[in-house]
C-alpha cells in the first residue's frame, strides 16, 4: 500500500519512513508527486491541523494520506509555543530561532519549572478526505538550559527526556539514535497505536 505523508520536513518523513515501512506500506512524499498545496494551520490544537493538513492533501491528490502536526509544550508557559512551535521565533522551520526564544523565555526559570511534553497528532484519511483516524502520543521531560547532542531536529537538542524506569530516561532527545528516539518519542507513540488501525486498513485495502 501507498501511503502519502503530506509533510515537507525531511526528518519527519525520515522519521515516518523508517516506522512505516516494517508495515508493508510505502511512504510517498510530496516532491514525488509534483508538490502540494499550502495549507494555513489554524487549528486550535494539533489534532485539527494535522487534519486539516491530511484532508487537503487527499482531496487534491485523491490518494490516502497520512499527516501529522506536532511540537512542544511547556508547562512554565502555559503550554506554549503549542500550536505555533514551529514558527514561534516567527519563521516557519527556524529551528536556531525557535530553540533561541524558548530559553529566552525560561532564563533563570529552575528546574523544577521546566518540564515539558513533546506532542504528535497524526491524522489518518482515505482518497475522499474522510478521517479515518487521529491518534496522539506524547512524550514527557524538561527545557535544558542549553542545547546537548547532535542527532534530531527541532527543540530535541533542548529535551531533556526524564521519563522513568526506560534506558532513555534523563537522555537529550538529540544524543538518541534514530531507534532510541523512535521507540519513546510522541511521533513513535502515535504512530505505535495507530499501527493495529493500519495494519487492518492495508489487509482490507
């Protein structure tokens, strides 16, 4: 089964590659299908943009399409930069800026105050745009006081991952290899619990 995964970010797609794969399906991008139009992602939360992404992009290729929507939330910010995680310094994909403002905002803030959770909505819908499914994981640690690690993209070199009681607990999402992230990251989550709903959807397709 063909599955387009209506992202431009190449670690995304790497990242969705690498999980999609094991399950017979093959990723399609959309530089291999001539592009795709821009979506606005004004949704309130990641679930309605990631939806919004994956319904245009199947409605103007009539292809099944998988997208996601993702990004970090930080409690000391009242769960900001959110929505906006990816154009929060105010260019879309500014990882340096991104990652620059967050510590700005959380100088001098402790610890104890930094924590933080990396959230994943992935929207699953056929050729003619009906969701299928949308599925969330999430990853939980704290905003270091500066950047560690040369692996990931994003806010990783900033996530201290602290869940307990895992071999990567209190490890910088960027000093992960491509398998030690994927197995605890919100996008892996996500994708794990989703992974029963396509596994059935490729044997009925």
């Amino acid at each position: 089964m063909e599955l387009l995964v209506a992202t431009g970010n190449a670690h995304k797609v790497a990242e969705l590659r690498s999980m999609l794969e094991p399950l017979g399906i093959t990723v399609v991008t959309p530089d291999d299908i001539g592009g795709l139009p821009e979506v606005v992602e004004d949704g309130a939360t990641f679930a309605e943009n990631a939806v919004k992404k994956a319904a245009g992009a199947a409605l103007h290729t009539k292809r099944w399409c998988l997208a996601d929507d993702s990004g970090i939330a930080v409690e000391h910010l009242n769960g900001a930069p959110g929505v906006h995680s990816a154009r929060y310094a105010g260019t879309h994909g500014d990882d340096a800026g991104n990652n620059a403002k967050l510590l700005a905002e959380l100088a001098g803030v402790p610890d104890d105050q930094r924590t933080a959770k990396f959230v994943c909505a992935l929207a699953l819908v056929d050729a003619d745009g009906n969701a299928l499914a949308v599925i969330e994981g999430e990853t939980h640690g704290r905003i270091l006081e500066s950047p560690i690690g040369e692996n990931g993209f994003g806010y990783d070199p900033l996530f201290l991952f602290t869940e307990p009681d895992l071999p990567q607990s209190n490890r910088g999402f960027a000093t992960l290899s491509s398998a030690e992230k994927n197995a605890i990251s919100h996008r892996g989550r996500a994708l794990h619990d989703l992974a029963q709903q396509l596994r059935q959807l490729v044997g009925a397709e």
